[in-house]
C-alpha cells in the first residue's frame, strides 16, 4: 500500500465545543501523521467553492453557511491507505448510526453538525488540500 495524504477538518460547532484536542489526539494514536496543520474562518466564497460538488442538493446552502460560522481546524494527514482508513476513523455522516468510538459518534451532534470532514477519495483529497494550504504550509 502506498503513502497518502488527506485533508480533515476539525468542523466549527466541534472547535466550539473544545473537541479539537482530543480528535487531533485520537487520528494521531490512530498512526496518521499530521503533514499541516491550521486554525482558520473559512468565508462563505470559500466554504461554496470546497463544496462545490453538493451545489445542486438542498442542503447545500446551509452547509455552506455552517462551515462558514465559526473557525474550523484543517490538516493534512499521511500514512498508508490514509482516505479509507480515515473515513473509517470519522464514521457515517449521521453520529446517531456511527460506530461507537469513530470521531462523529463521539464529537458529531447532527447529520449537519457531525463534527468533522474527511476527502472522499485521492481526487478530492489532492483539489481539497490545494484549496486550504500552500506546498510551503506542508512539511
């Protein structure tokens, strides 16, 4: 298996609520390597751009608000099969069906508000971290 990267982000009502500690604590004992890291407010210009594929569903209006609201927390992780692992290590979309002891059982509080996003696959993760960092910022 080869080296891959990944972008996370740490979503603002789990920064709010002080959870950003413990998920970084929990990818990194889940052997990701953390490649950038950055504390940030994304604008709404940015949040519609980054989530620019869900612009034709009904709720994409309001994630863009959401993650415009309040600063979110963004990395880039590493390590072998890092996309399937992670998504692994996030759960469902819905905290409520997640699996106990992924990130959005234990920090997710809605569908909306699920604590964290991760890259779906080795396209989005290369044109997600493109968006949120330059090569200087990763190391």
């Amino acid at each position: 298996m080869a080296i891959q990267r990944t972008l996370a982000i740490i979503k603002p009502t789990a920064v709010q609520n002080g959870h950003t500690g413990a998920i970084l604590h929990t990818i990194c004992a889940n052997g990701f390597k953390l490649r950038a890291l950055k504390m940030m407010k994304m604008t709404k210009t940015l949040a519609s751009t980054f989530y620019q594929e869900h612009k034709d569903m009904e709720f994409f209006n309001e994630l863009v608000e959401f993650m415009s609201s309040g600063p979110i927390v963004a990395t880039v992780l590493e390590k072998e099969n890092a996309i399937e692992d992670f998504r692994n290590l996030m759960g469902t979309t819905d905290p409520a069906t997640s699996k106990p002891g992924t990130l959005r059982y234990q920090y997710g509080t809605s569908i909306r508000a699920n604590a964290i996003h991760g890259s779906e696959n080795e396209e989005s993760a290369k044109r997600e971290i493109e968006l949120l960092f330059t090569k200087k910022e990763i190391f």
